[in-house]
C-alpha cells in the first residue's frame, strides 16, 4: 500500500514540512511515481516512527543522519549503530534519574504545602544543614 505524504503525515502524526525536511536530510527516501510525487509504503511508518522515538531520545540531527547511512550500509555497520543506540540509552538513563530527583523534590514542597493548608507548620528543610525556605 502507498500513501500521499499528505495521509502519511497524518498516519504518523507529524507535519508534511517535516516529512520533507527528513527527506531533504536524507533520513528519508521516499519512492516516486511516475510524475515525480512522493508514495510513502508501510515500510516507512516503523522507520519514522523509529526516528521519531531516537530524536525524542535527545538525538541529534547529526547521529540521526549517521545512523540512517549506517543502516543504509547493512549488517557490518551493526557495532557503529549498537554503540550509538548504547551511548543515547545511557543519555536518556541519567536524564530519567535527574528528573525523577526534580519529582521526588517536588512531592516533597507539595506536600510540606498540603501540610501548611491544613495546619501542619513547619520549615521546610530540602538539605540538612541547609537554608530552611518556605
């Protein structure tokens, strides 16, 4: 099955402007009918949803684009590709701790203000032997 990139940027959830810029980038490479128009296929979908997932990973447009001439070259660039999917994994772990710090921090000021509104006063004290803030 073929799609305009009108429908695929539908079925995707993305712009057209950004199926063509990718394509422009070259993470994309879409067949061509007869009068030169885009036909996006089923194959497609997986590959921009899975670059979809990696640039909201954090990746940049450089390692998208390495990573797409990598899988563009088969099987032997599969160590190149697994170290870079490694690396961004590692990234995206220590982002994931760091913001379940910021929630646990959070949690914590909520409460100290739930306790307030209902009577409970106390200096909020975020490090030991730190300045106590309200």
């Amino acid at each position: 099955m073929t799609y305009s990139i009108g429908e695929f940027a539908k079925m995707i959830g993305v712009s057209t402007s950004t199926l063509r810029y990718y394509e422009k980038e070259g993470l994309l490479t879409p067949r061509r009918d007869e009068n030169n128009i885009r036909e996006f296929t089923d194959d497609d979908i997986g590959w921009v949803q899975f670059l979809l997932h990696l640039k909201n990973s954090g990746m940049s447009m450089a390692e998208l684009k390495q990573y797409t001439k990598w899988r563009a070259m088969g099987d032997e660039t599969t160590p190149e590709r697994l170290d870079l999917l490694e690396k961004r994994k590692h990234l995206v772990e220590e982002e994931i701790q760091a913001l379940q710090k910021n929630l646990h921090v959070l949690n914590q000021k909520i409460e100290f203000y739930k306790d307030r509104l209902e009577g409970n006063i106390y200096e909020f004290v975020l490090y030991p032997g730190g300045e106590a803030k309200s």
